[in-house]
C-alpha cells in the first residue's frame, strides 16, 4: 500500500516563474521535480502525442522509482481538437465538421491509441509508467454518449490502466452512478475522484470516493474556487486556490481511505496557478509522514 503524490504537470508556465529557481535550464526541471517527487501526471500529452525518443529520454532523467500519469490526447477524451494537434501524417485523412473540428472516426481513435502506446513504450520499458489519465470532456454526456465508447482505448492500452476524470455531474446521479462504477470495474479502469470546488453546476463532478481498480486508486485536486473554474478565461484562472492545512488533511484522509482499497493512490494538485500546486502537493507528503524533499 502507497500514496503517491504529485502535480498535474512539472512544465506549468506559473512553476516556470514561481517555483523553480530562476535560470534553471527546462532540461533541469524535471531533475528538480523529481527530487522533491515520487511521481507526475504529464500534461503535454494532451496535446501532441511525443516522440518515443522523448518519452526515452524522460526515463533516463528520472530516478529509479519514479513514475508516470500521462494524460490522453484530448481526441480521445472528447474534447475539440483540431487538425494541427494530430500528428502530421494524419491530417491529410482526418474529417473535419464545419468549425474545423476532427471527427474522430473509430480508425482514427484506434491509430491514436496504437501510437500512444508506442510512444510512451519507454517508460513501461523502464518502469515507471502507471496509467494512462482520460480527462473526458463535459461535453462527454449520457443523454448522448455511451460508456462503451471508452472500450477501444481502455483495450488498446491495456495492460497499463486508464483512469477516467468524468467532468459533467450527471454521470453521478443517483440513477446512474452505480452503473459507472460497474462498468469501469468490468473493464479494469480506474475512477478519477476529485476534490473540486462547491456547487451543484454541470461541469463540477462532485467529490465521491471509490475503487474501481484494485492496483490503482487515482485522486486530481482542483482546487475549491467555484467562480474561477466556472469562468477562468485561463488555467490560472481556472484552478487559482492556495489549498489550507485544513483542507489538506481531509484530502489526506480520503487518500488514506482509497489506500485501504487499493495497492497505491496517486494524489495529483491540478491548481495550477502560480507555485500552488507544488506548494499543496508538498504540504500533503508531509502531512502523511513522507519526505518533501529540499526546499524549492
């Protein structure tokens, strides 16, 4: 049993200025990161997918131990994406609908996923890929979309797991809730839960604890500011919230809880504003006992 802490991202613009000591060269951050950090979630990955010779490289410059959350491409997670962000010899193919989006047909989901897994082969390689973060768009609804259009990604990672960030609330209903929980655990993926701001609005999943994969149990922290994540033009707007101590030690106790169930819990700030994720990830692993590392 282990929980596992660390931010979404060690390459964030506020990290940049805030945290990491000015003039560190971008080919020492991850080093640094990794010296006050058993583990992160890459967020570049959304995006683009890297090159295998990247992924190779961000192996070697980590520590034994250390591991790997790499969110999916933002195609396989429902949101828009756009031509540019696929990789280049599949533009000239893809389908676009009238505002530019790609459509993502079941071959193209299924090369996205097959270049994944190829790109990101090295740090399976080496240990220290855990799984794969499918952040679903709010847009992902059940009145429209259906579970089973997660399959071909969950299948095509496999063995390495897929967690799964829902971020429309209507996924937790009463009604339907349970049936989620079902299906995840059936087809070996893990539940995302969340510590999110109040409030009862759409895209605000509220904060449910569950298991849904024995290895793995996966919590992202968004901070608690309602008006910021509603309307945050930016992702500094969006998850701007200096977590308390007090709101520290509830979310290391619900990581407590997950560990009972669970072989490791990774615990990931995504209050990306500033230096408050590393700040708030840092003050949980000492909450729970760990070692922090130096100081920044």
């Amino acid at each position: 049993m282990a929980i596992v802490v660390g931010t979404s991202s060690w390459a964030d613009p506020g990290f940049v200025e805030y945290w990491y000591p000015q003039g560190l060269s971008p080919k020492e951050r991850l080093p640094f990161y990794a010296e006050r950090f058993d583990a992160v979630e890459l967020n570049s990955s959304f995006y683009a997918i890297p090159a295998e010779s990247t992924a190779e490289g961000w192996a070697k410059t980590t520590p034994d131990g250390f591991r790997f959350d790499v969110k999916l491409h933002k195609l396989l997670s429902h949101h828009a994406a756009q031509l540019k962000e696929l990789p280049t010899d599949l533009r000239d193919e893809a389908e676009t609908n009238n505002r530019g989006r790609v459509l993502a047909d079941a071959a193209l989901v299924d090369e996205m996923v097959r270049r994944t897994a190829e790109a990101f082969r090295p740090l399976g390689d080496a240990g220290k890929l855990d799984a794969y973060l499918l952040q679903l768009s709010p847009a992902f609804d059940p009145r429209r979309n259906d579970l089973d259009e997660l399959a071909p990604v969950i299948d095509g990672l496999s063995p390495t797991p897929v967690a799964i960030e829902f971020r429309r609330r209507s996924w937790a209903s009463s009604k339907r809730f349970e049936g989620v929980l079902d299906w995840l655990s059936s087809h070996d993926a893990g539940f995302v839960c969340v510590d999110t701001p109040p409030g009862d609005h759409v895209p605000i999943f509220p904060p449910i604890d569950a298991v849904t994969n024995d290895a793995l149990a996966y919590m992202r922290c968004h901070g608690r500011n309602t008006e910021g994540y509603l309307h945050g033009r930016s992702v500094a707007e969006r998850f701007d919230y200096d977590y308390p101590k007090d709101e520290l030690e509830e979310i290391a106790g619900r990581a407590k809880s997950l560990d009972q169930d669970a072989e490791q819990v990774h615990v990931m700030f995504n209050n990306n504003a500033r230096e408050l994720a590393p700040k708030a990830a840092r003050a949980l692993r000492g909450i729970l006992g760990q070692d922090p590392g130096p100081e920044p």
